[in-house]
C-alpha cells in the first residue's frame, strides 16, 4: 500500500518537474524523495518518471496516477480536519438521547445556540419516555450522549447537569391550591393523573409515594409527560411532575413540596466524553432547565407566603 508521503513526493515531483525542488518544497532530501519514489515504483511494478538531465516528466504510468494521488493527499488532508473540527468543537456530528420531558426546557436552547455558533456540527436527537430505552441508545452504540434524570446503573461514565424541582400541579378550585408548599402526605387518598407504564415516571412516582407512605387515586394515565399538568389544569385531578412539564400560561396552581423535592439530571456516556461532547454537557450545565417565568412567580410566591 501507498503511504501518503510516498504520494506526496509523487504529486510534488510532478509539479516542480524535479526531484530537487520537490525536496525542498516538502523539507526533505534529495535521496529522501528519491527513496520514495523508488518504493512507489517498486510497488506499481512501472516507470513513474522519465528522468534526464534537466529534470523529470510523467511516464503514462505516472500520468494515470496523478490525479488518483491529488484525491488521496486531498481526502487525507480532509480527515485531519475534519478530526481537529470535532476535537475543537467546530464541526463533526453529535447523536444526543433525551428523556422526552427534557427536549424543550433542557435541550431546545443549546441547540438553538449551536445551530447559530456550530453551523458545521450536525446535532441529531432521539426521545423516549423509558429509560431502558434511553440506556440501550447509549450500549448499542446509537448515541454518544445521553440525558436523563439520576440515578443510572453503574458502568456508565456520568456527568452532573442541573438540578430539577419537583411541583404539584392543582386545578385552581382544589383544596391544595392554597398559596404556601405542599406536604407530600396532604396527598393521601387524592384523585391523581398518573402515567402509563410506556412513561418512566410511573415507576419512579410510585417509588417515591409508597416510600412515604402515601397513597393517592390514580383517575386516568398519559403517556406524555407535558399532558398531565395540563390534565390536571382542566380538572382531572392533581398531578405531580417535573418543573420542565410545566407549560407557561397554564391555569393552574403549582406548588413546591416541603421539604423540597428534587432529581438530579445527568448525561450519560459509555466513556469519558469526546471533545465534542464534552462541549455540548458543559452548555447544558451553563443553561440549566429552562423554567416559564410565570411558573417561577408562582413557585417564588409560595415560598414567600409559606416562609414570611
């Protein structure tokens, strides 16, 4: 096989038309060059080179494989940039999996940014409401990162992102839409729009519920993590879920927990994160979720009122 340098004796003779100038072109010796092309053409089996006193030309041999060699030093010279783009955080593709309530307030703005900064980095996003799902995207190889909520099983690399409160949502008329925080056992027996077994959170809120001992009714189940706030505005009953699920404008009370409930957002690689992914988890960690700010009124508003 050809070594690039070999080839890029080859190309550089061709054009200086001698093999001295094409020495001091690429920094090297004379014999050096020579030695090259002696190996290149011992491989072809053929003349590369007429050689006379005033200098060097093509043979037909030689004249076939030019443009062979310009394609190869070219796609060569192409993939150490397009290497150092990726190391740089310029350029490269990026595959990020996401948990399904996190693509907007999480993921949206730093790939608004990106688009905008990284014209030349090509993002591509998977969603899924199942952390299985989630983990097997990251083992099989299907994506480089992937961002959910903690805790993961180990063997994962794992990088801390934000931290993510989680509210009770309360039809406007409901007992429990009283400025102030919320109990968790003020839940007990409370009609509750719960999440279908397709949703991670199912298993996660009845964890947390049965550890503390409460035990509300579950009045129907969604898949979609964003519909049970808004279920719950029109009436269904209370929900409780990550502040990112939380839409703004929504007619509804939001209530923290006291004490404060919260769950740690994390992305997940298979091994230490490349450049590129390295730069993308550090933005995500500079923005953080993003929360509508009539949602932080509220949340701010009871904080006040149940800490005068």
């Amino acid at each position: 096989m050809a070594s690039i340098r070999a080839l890029e004796c080859l190309v550089a003779v061709a054009d200086c038309g001698s093999i001295t100038e094409a020495a001091r072109l690429l920094h090297l010796t004379q014999p050096a060059v020579s030695h090259q092309l002696a190996e290149l053409e011992r491989e072809t089996r053929t003349p590369l080179f007429n050689r006379r006193p005033r200098g060097v030309s093509l043979t037909p041999a030689g004249n076939a494989a030019i443009p062979h060699a310009r394609r190869t030093l070219e796609a060569a010279a192409s993939a150490v940039l397009s290497a150092r783009a990726v190391g740089d955080g310029t350029g490269g593709t990026l595959r990020v999996a996401c948990a399904q309530s996190l693509t907007v307030p999480l993921v949206a703005p730093v790939l608004r940014d990106w688009h905008r900064r990284r014209p030349h980095v090509v993002v591509s996003l998977r969603e899924s409401a199942v952390l299985a799902e989630l983990l097997g995207f990251i083992d099989s190889g299907a994506v480089d990162i992937g961002l959910l909520p903690a805790p993961v099983p180990s063997g994962y690399v794992t990088s801390r992102i934000a931290e993510e409160e989680i509210v009770l949502t309360a039809p406007v008329d409901h007992r429990l839409a009283r400025p102030g925080d919320v109990r968790l056992q003020e839940l007990d027996g409370v009609a509750l729009v719960h999440f279908a077994p397709d949703n991670g959170l199912r298993d996660w809120l009845d964890r947390s519920l049965a550890e503390a001992g409460v035990r509300p009714e579950p009045v129907m189940r969604t898949s979609i993590t964003t519909a049970a706030p808004q279920l719950a505005a029109a009436g269904m009953g209370l929900s409780i879920t990550p502040v990112s699920a939380v839409s703004a404008g929504l007619p509804a009370s939001i209530r923290s927990f006291s004490p404060r409930w919260v769950r740690q957002l994390i992305a997940v690689t298979p091994a230490q994160p490349d450049p590129l992914s390295a730069c993308f988890i550090a933005d995500l960690r500079t923005r953080g979720v993003r929360v509508p700010r009539d949602v932080v009124r509220q949340l701010a508003g009871a904080d006040r009122d149940a800490h005068p």
